[in-house]
C-alpha cells in the first residue's frame, strides 16, 4: 500500500471529535484498557487531523468545529 493510500485509509477510520472533546487525548476514554499507553494530548493540524505518536490513532474534528483557544 502507497503513503497517500494508508492516509487515506486512516483518515476513514479516524475518531471524530467534537468540540467539547477538546482538549483531546489518547488513549480515549473508548480504548480497552490492555492497548494504553502514556496520556499525550493531541494537537490538531490546519485540516482539523492529528496522530497519536504511541499507537497511530488518527483523530479528526467533525466538520464545522471551532476550536477555541485559551
């Protein structure tokens, strides 16, 4: 499989955020227990996508999210 076809790939299967998700972390509160790792809060690229480094978690924000910043 091609680079653009695994981004594709894990894109399709991202966990989509909302706003009051933020801040986000992984491992989410939805992963079992037996796949955790160290907590890392997740910061969101200009397309609304981010990675975890530990486990490859794609996440992104749901269309029309506003993220607000303290």
């Amino acid at each position: 499989m091609t680079n653009a076809n695994t981004s594709a790939a894990a894109a399709t299967n991202a966990v989509e955020l909302d706003g009051k998700d933020l801040p986000a972390h992984c491992p989410n509160p939805a992963m079992p227990l037996w796949s955790s790792h160290p907590r890392v809060f997740l910061e969101f690229n200009h397309d609304g996508v981010a990675k975890c480094p530990y486990c490859g978690t794609a996440y992104r924000l749901k269309p029309g999210t506003v993220v607000g910043h303290h």
